[in-house]
C-alpha cells in the first residue's frame, strides 16, 4: 500500500511538473510578444506554396494567405496544406480583375465563387477580402459585405510583385509596428528567401506573426 502511494505521489508531482513547465512557457510566450503584426500572402495557391509553408513553419511564422478562388479549386490540397500549417485564408477574388470596373452582378460572381471554392477545398469560409490591386470602392465594399467579409488592404507593400530584392524585402518587413499588415505574394522566390531574416527581424523586436481582427482589420494574438 505504501509503495503504491509512493508511485501516485511520484506520478503526481511529475504531472504537476510538467504542467507548471508548459504553462511557464506558453507565458515566456506571450511575454516575448510586445506586439503582433499582419504578415499576408496574396495569389496563391501556386508552385511555391509547399515551399513558402515549409518556411514559415521552419521559423515560428503564421499569415494569412489571400487566395485566387480559381487557384484554390485547382489545388484543394493546397489549400488544406496551408490551414494544417496553422494559416489563415482569405478571399483575393476568382480570377483577379480590376473590380472597380465591373459591375455589382460580377463583383459578387468573383467574391462568391472564390467563397465556395476555398470552403469547397477545406479552407473554411474566409471572413477577410482582400480586392486585386487594392482597388476597392463603395460597391465593393457592399458586396464584400453582403458575404460576411471584412476587406483588408495593407501598411506597408513589401514590393514584391515589382521585382524587389530579398534585402529590400525584409527592409519592409522592418517597417512594420504593432497592429499593422505587410503586403506580400506567394509566388514570390525573394519572398520566401526573405522569410528567416524576416522572422529574425521581427524576434529582434519582440513582435509576433499574429492573426487579422475582422473587427478591426488590424493584426492581434491569434485566438
């Protein structure tokens, strides 16, 4: 009898060890976080979506990913790999026109479609828009609406899309403080080079990769 009250009591205080060790470091965590910053990636699913997630994953990093609703339907497993990695994903649009100038019926076609083909493929239903080239109005901002959709566009432009270099990138990235989003695309090779030294960066600066409040638009803890 005393020895099995021995071996409960050993048990016991391990289990409580153990808990008390995860506890302290999910709060070392959170303590390390002075802020949380947006990191978003449009245009995907594509080719390099496999490697851009095995980095993110690499360096601690979450993002939302603002996918092509045509893109999303051709790779469904794509769109799986990205929620298993723990990101976030978003409407970017079926076919990424110039919204602005097309008509109410064809703005909620793209939105629609790019709704269901992300839920379609396992992605959830997205509670954030973001409209091709940041070109909205207040008919987009209707229809994005209408879906239960939050439109985010971004602080900073990593610049990506236009050629720019890895150092350039995670210069961007650099620019950031707390609550704001950084523009970037998933097809992007400087991009997904950038992406240690971003991580490093944002470390340096007790920031975190955080989630986008559809309240607000702005980047919070994850919840």
């Amino acid at each position: 009898m005393l020895t099995k009250l021995a071996v409960l009591t050993t048990v016991t205080a391990a289990t409580v060890t153990a808990t008390a060790a995860t506890t302290s470091t999910a709060s070392a965590q959170t303590a390390a976080c002075g802020g949380y910053v947006g990191l978003t990636f449009d245009d995907g699913p594509s080719g390099n979506t496999t490697r851009l997630l095995d980095a993110l994953r690499r360096n601690g990093l979450r993002a939302t990913m603002f996918n092509q609703g045509q893109y999303a339907a051709a790779n469904p497993a794509l769109v799986r790999a990205q929620v298993a990695a723990g990101m976030w994903v978003g409407n970017h649009s079926y076919t990424h026109p110039h919204l602005t100038g097309l008509s109410q019926a064809q703005i909620d076609s793209e939105i629609t479609r790019t709704q269901q083909a992300v839920a379609n493929a396992g992605g959830g239903t997205p509670k954030l828009f973001r409209p091709p080239y940041g070109e909205t109005n207040a008919t987009v901002r209707s229809v994005a609406a209408r879906h239960g959709l939050t439109e985010i566009l971004w602080h900073v432009d990593s610049q990506d899309w236009n050629g720019a270099s890895t150092d350039a990138i995670v210069q961007s990235a650099g620019r950031l403080t707390n609550g704001q989003v950084i523009l970037m695309h998933d097809w992007s090779a400087n991009t997904l080079a950038a992406i240690p030294r971003i991580a490093q960066g944002l470390a340096a600066r007790n920031l975190c990769a955080g989630m986008i409040s559809p309240q607000t638009g702005r980047a919070v803890a994850p919840g």
